[in-house]
C-alpha cells in the first residue's frame, strides 16, 4: 500500500487545545428542494472559526466516537453502514462544504432519536429508522443533522470562558452521547456532566430555537437539492406528535423532548416545502430492504423474528422486502435451506441489489455448500467490482474455508481503493494475521486506532510492525514513516496542553 493513499484515507488530524463547549443535537426532521440553498446559509467567517477549527472539532468528535464503539452502540454492519454512509452522502453533497467531513452511523438502541456532534459526525438510533415510513422520511432526519453541522452550531454555542484540554472535552462529549445513544435519563446524563467537569454546559445541550429554525430551512434545501419529498419534515413532525399526543410540548420522545416541535415549527416546514416542491423524487429502492435487515439485525436475543413475519404472513401476503427480512431471520435461526430458496428466487427478480448476492453466499455456507457460497461470491464480485459490503462478506467467507491469503488480498485491494470504515481496517488486520503476515496485520491494527482517534495504542503497534521478522524494505520504509507522523501528532498535542491557545 502507498502511504501516500493511505494518507489520504486516514488522515491524522492535528488540533490544539481548545475552548470547549458541547451541544447535543437530538436530532429532528427536514424536508425539500435544491432551490438556493447557499442564500440561506449565514457568514461562516463567524467568531466561531477562531475559537474552534474545523481540525479540531473532527479530533473531539473521532475521539468521542471511539466511546460509543466501545460500548457497542454503533451498529457495525457492513450493508447498513454502507446504506446510511451513501444516503447521507447524498446531502453533505448539497451542503456544498468541501472542508467539512460528513459521517454517517446506526445506533443500536430502539429509542426515537438522532444527533450530531463535533466533526461532522451523524448518528440516528435503529428506532427512529425503523419508524420511518419512506426514504425521504429517513433523509429528512439525517438532512436536519446535517444541517446543524454545516452551520457549525456546535461551534457557535461554545462559552468562551469554559476552557478544557481536547482530552476532556472528547470525554465529556463521550459521556453525553452514549448516555443520548442507550437512552439514559435526565438524571444520570447530569451525572455524566458532573463527573466530566462540564462547566456551565448544560445550557448547551439543545439548540437555540433560532438554530433549530435554521436547521430545518437549510435542511429542506439539502432534501430538496438531493431529490428527496420536501414535505417529508413537516410529515414526519406531525407523525411523532401524533403517536405521543403533542401539541405545543415535547413529549415523551427523546428527539421530541430536546427539540419541541409546535404548530408554527411545522407549518414553516410545510410552507416552506412548497416553496422548494422536488419535481422528481428519487428515492432508493434499497430503502425498504434495508429497513427490515435493520429490523432483524438489532432484534433481541431472544426474539424469534421468523415468529415476527409469521404473524405478518398470516395477516397480509408478505412484500419483497419483508421476504429478504424473514430469509436474514431464518439464517440467524440456524433455517439456512429455508433461507437459501428464498433468496435464490429474489436474486432473480432483483439481481441489481448487492445485499441478497452476500445474504446468499452466507447462507450457503452455513447451510454446508461452501463451494456454491464462493462461486456466489466470485460472481458478485465481479459484477460490482470492489463493492464494499460484498468484499466483506466474502472475505469473510475465504477465511472460514481456510483462504486467508486470498481474503487479504482481496480486502487490501478494497483498502487502496476505497475509504474504508474502522471494522473494515481491523477486518483487513485480522486476514492478514490469518495469512501470516504479521507486520501487516500490526500495521493495519494501528490505522484501526487512528481510525477510532487512539493514537497511542496506534503508535505501539507500529512498534511492534517494526519488530515484525521477515519485513520488507517497502514495509519497513512505511511503518517508519506512518510512526514518524504519528510521533509528531502526539509530541504537538503534548506542547498544546503545555502551552494552550
């Protein structure tokens, strides 16, 4: 691999101390149109630049998303994060901010909620996706979130005289979003604040009604600019209220309870929506599909989802979608023929859908036809060539037939040529530890802590890449410089909290 490229794909971000302050953004709706959206955005040449760069922000948000990991609460599940990366992409692509990083994750919790935090990062709760009732519905939520990034809100609701070291500040974020992701309650999120030091933060836990108010406009323009329904915000807002009685007050929603959504709110939203009217909707069909994997995926353990569309079928003829749902259920219940005819016969009327060519080659192999598993796989490799969630899946599936050299390469490949996502880096680590290439795995092992923001476990296995036998001299040359850059980082990082800005 090419530092350079790799470079490009994992940057290591440099900061220096900063003035803190954290905004949560319970996320709420937008809707519509591409119609000047740059008009409505205000002067970004704002006192906010000054106090906390763009640099910055993305450490904070890195580091505190390195939390969440750790507790489990990003759904790392190759086809959703690879759906809700490109449905979000669809919007920053309106934002028109090519300095801005936009990233886009699931939240294993079924609470109705979204946010976004420093750095561009975007989460939306399994529960509130699984609410939804169309695609525009979803890109509504995650527009109004990009919204609030691209206004840098987070930015602008920082105290100036509440200065803590980027380490805090990433700590406290952490404590803040997974108590927002796991659904804790006012008390406990207190809690969190306190032990973390916040200082005056609890003022900056929810958005001004003017930002608010912002968000949504801009927020239809993405929707709109991306061909989304334009009304979808207003809709959906009105939708929430229904199922928890609101009229002027927040309910019981999360999302609805840090963002009170009122009659004026909506029909703004609405009002506006007609202003910037899509003419040409163009939502994904791979919507539906993905919800009900979503369905399956974040289930509980003991919930028998094949039981779940039983009860469908004997109400209504189950959908397509729902069939895909019910075949990903019967795999996980140990029914992989069952799972096998039925996705053989989807494949047929949808071969454009890359999720049923993975769902099939995994049920293959569980049902003991390796064999068919990797032809189903070598054939979907090569009609969509470097297809992210499909070169996961048969990676994986190499590895379980004892074809780990042949999984490396394949995942390297994709590595070079894609931006890959943290589980995709610690994959390629664990087939080249199966390959025997030790030096590599320790390598891709430290892109995978720089990926999360932990840039000294990063440094230690370059380290130990360093004192792996049997190196190259290409390998050599870029373990050492990959440490060198990392070394560097961490000895700026050390003078900033010496001598803060």
């Amino acid at each position: 691999m090419q530092p350079g490229r790799r470079r490009a794909h994992t940057q290591v971000r440099r900061g220096t101390a900063i003035v803190a302050g954290l905004l949560l953004a319970a996320g709420a709706h937008a809707a519509s149109d591409t119609s000047a959206v740059s008009s409505q955005l205000p002067d970004m040449g704002s006192p906010e630049n000054a106090i906390l760069s763009k640099s910055d922000e993305y450490q904070i948000g890195l580091m505190a998303m390195r939390e969440l990991r750790g507790q489990d609460l990003i759904l790392e599940d190759p086809e959703l994060a690879d759906y809700i990366q490109h449905l979000g992409s669809r919007l920053a692509a309106q934002a028109r901010d090519d300095d801005q990083n936009f990233q886009y994750f699931i939240i294993r919790s079924l609470d109705i909620n979204a946010f976004a935090t420093y750095g561009g990062f975007i989460c939306v709760n399994s529960g509130l996706i699984l609410l939804t009732e169309s695609e525009s519905d979803l890109a509504a939520v995650l527009a109004h979130e990009t919204a609030h990034v691209r206004q840098r809100h987070i930015a602008r609701a920082i105290l100036a005289q509440s200065r803590m070291s980027l380490g805090s500040t990433a700590a406290l974020l952490a404590a803040i979003l997974i108590g927002a992701a796991s659904g804790a309650n006012g008390q406990a999120m207190e809690g969190a604040i306190a032990m973390s030091q916040g200082v005056a933060l609890q003022q900056a836990m929810n958005f001004t009604r003017n930002e608010e108010a912002e968000a949504d406009r801009v927020g239809i323009g993405l929707l709109a600019g991306a061909g989304f329904r334009t009304t979808a915000m207003a809709d959906f807002f009105e939708s929430m209220g229904r199922r928890e009685g609101v009229s002027e007050q927040a309910g019981p929603l999360d999302m609805l309870r840090n963002h009170p959504v009122t009659r004026d709110r909506i029909a703004e939203a609405r009002s506006r929506a007609e202003q910037q009217r899509t003419a040409e909707i163009n939502e994904s069909i791979l919507y539906s599909w993905m919800r009900e994997r979503l369905r399956v995926m974040v289930a509980s353990g003991d919930t028998d989802m094949t039981a779940y569309y039983s009860r469908v079928r004997d109400r209504r003829t189950l959908n397509d979608p729902e069939r895909y749902g019910e075949a990903l259920a019967q795999l996980h219940g140990g029914q992989s023929a069952a799972a096998v005819d039925t996705l053989r016969e989807l494949l047929v009327k949808y071969p454009q859908i890359t999720a049923l060519y993975s769902a099939l080659g995994q049920a293959l192999q569980a049902d003991h036809q390796p064999a068919a598993a990797l032809a189903d796989f070598e054939r979907a490799m090569a009609l969509f060539p470097r297809n992210v969630p499909l070169a996961v899946r048969y990676a994986n599936t190499l590895m379980q037939n004892g074809k780990a050299s042949q999984a490396h390469a394949l995942l390297l490949d994709v590595f070079n040529n894609t931006v890959p996502t943290p589980e995709q880096i610690r994959q390629t680590a664990l087939a080249a530890s199966a390959a025997g290439d030790t030096g590599d795995a320790y390598y891709y092992m430290s892109e995978y802590h720089i990926s999360n923001g932990d840039l000294p476990l990063a440094n230690q296995q370059l380290e130990l890449a360093l004192a792996s036998p049997g190196l190259t001299s290409v390998q050599r040359q870029r373990f050492r410089a990959r440490l060198d850059e990392i070394r560097e980082w961490l000895r700026e990082q050390r003078l900033s909290r010496v001598n803060p800005q």
